[in-house]
C-alpha cells in the first residue's frame, strides 16, 4: 500500500474520534460509514482498533462512547503539560491579587478550548469550562487570540465566517473587522463584557509559543457589575505581565521570575 493511502486510512480512523461532541456523545459505525465516506466493513474495523486501544468502549445496541484511555490523558496532560506547568503559578499569583478566576486557552483547530481554570468563586457558574472549545469571535480568551494570527489566516476566516462575525459585531466589511483585531492587538488585551455568560466579562492577553507565534491566552474572569465599578486600569495591566511571563518561559522554559 501506498503511503498516501495509509495517511488517508490512519486519518479516517482518527477521524472517527471527531464526530463525538456535545449533541453526539456517542456514535455507531453506520453513522461514521456515512460521516467519514468509508464502507461499513472498514469502518467497523476503525472502531475494532480504537476501543483495543481504549480510546472508545461498546455500548448497548451496537453505539460506541468514548472510552477510559481517554481519561487516562487527560490526567497526563494535567499534570505534565508543559504549557500548564508554566502558566499554574502564573495564574495563582494572579487569583492571589485580584480575587477572580482565571482561564488558560488554548487555539485548537480553529477553536479555543479552555485547558486549565485555577480557583472558581462561589457563584461563578461560567460554561467556559475546561474542554468545553468555543468560537474564536465571542469571547475575550478568543478574540485576543484571533487579533494576534496572521492577516493571512485573518483574511481566510473573516471569508469563511462573514455571517457570524457580523453577529459577535466584530464588523461587516474587511476594512472594519481588520481595524477592530489590530485595535486589540495594539492595546495588548481584550475585555469584552457579558460575552458568552451574562453577568460575568473576561479581560485577556495573548500567550506566544517557542515560534513567536499566538498559541494561547491568558484570562481574568470577574462579575460584570464589579468590572464596572471598579474599572481598574490595574487589572488589564496584571493579565499582560502575566501572559509576558508565561511566554518568556514557554520560549526558554526556566524564565519566570
């Protein structure tokens, strides 16, 4: 067999692992036959191989879950990946100074997903949990993200996404959605208020991997009316020279200080 088609077999097979979602925590194989456009036989396979390796179990009349290998890497991940290592103290000298939640996120194709939270008040019933992948256009932990790719992968979103872009209000035309993502990449933050949950606003700040390049960002998470109130210039000003830090050391791991 021809590497090319190995690639296609293996990427199908990996496939498999994304059609499970919220709307669908669970899957039989003549959905992903139809999904992934392979034959029943082969796909039956697929799944023979990803619950022999745990990463999917059988259920009752032929659907399949996720399976316990997966909870065995998300604990690896918490505990060893590098980009949460870095960013744990970070984050808990910033609950330390401000008293709110903080979120780490991290760009995920094409999406964000929050990886590590340090410290939820009581009250703070926020969906951004750890997991949960959101839009890059309606959140602040998003936004900052997007500011920071390039214009040529911004110009390639902003096409594919016109719809939902007019909708977060982040501009109906390229000259208008360009200004506002600069605007925010110049001021080196985004605090966008009541923007997935209301009541609760997040102010955030890119974090830049060993490439320089935008690989996640950090986030302050606090009740709206007590933003409003307190405006502290102080708050934005403490999430960059947090996300400074966490990026200084993921370029030369050591580095906080």
């Amino acid at each position: 067999m021809a590497d090319g088609a190995k690639t296609s077999s293996l990427e199908r097979m990996l496939g498999v692992l994304g059609l499970f979602s919220e709307e669908h925590a669970s899957c039989t194989p003549e959905r992903a036959a139809e999904a992934l456009d392979t034959s029943r036989s082969t796909t039956y396979r697929y799944f023979k191989i990803l619950a022999d390796a745990g990463l999917v179990v059988l259920q009752a009349r032929g659907s399949y879950v996720l399976g316990p290998a997966i909870i065995e890497f998300d604990r690896l991940i918490r505990r060893h990946d590098p980009l949460i290592e870095i960013s744990r103290p970070v984050m808990q000298d910033l609950v330390r100074r401000t008293g709110a939640e903080t979120l780490l996120a991290r760009l995920y194709r094409g999406k964000v997903v929050c990886i590590h939270r340090e410290f939820s008040p009581p009250g703070f019933e926020v969906t951004y949990e750890r997991g949960r992948p959101m839009s890059l256009f309606r959140t602040a932990t998003a936004r900052v993200i997007l500011a920071n790719l390039s214009p040529r992968r911004l110009r390639r979103l902003f096409d594919a996404n016109r719809s939902e872009l007019r909708g977060a209000g982040l501009g109906d035309t390229w000259a208008i959605f360009k200004n506002n993502m600069r605007s925010i990449q110049e001021s080196g933050h985004c605090t966008l208020r009541d923007g997935v949950d209301k009541g609760f606003s997040g102010i955030a700040a890119p974090v830049f991997g060993s490439v320089r390049e935008v690989e996640a960002s950090l986030c302050l998470v606090l009740r709206s009316e007590a933003l409003r109130r307190e405006a502290d210039p102080r708050l934005p000003a403490l999430v960059k020279r947090g996300a400074r830090m966490i990026s200084a050391a993921a370029a030369d791991p050591g580095d906080i200080r």
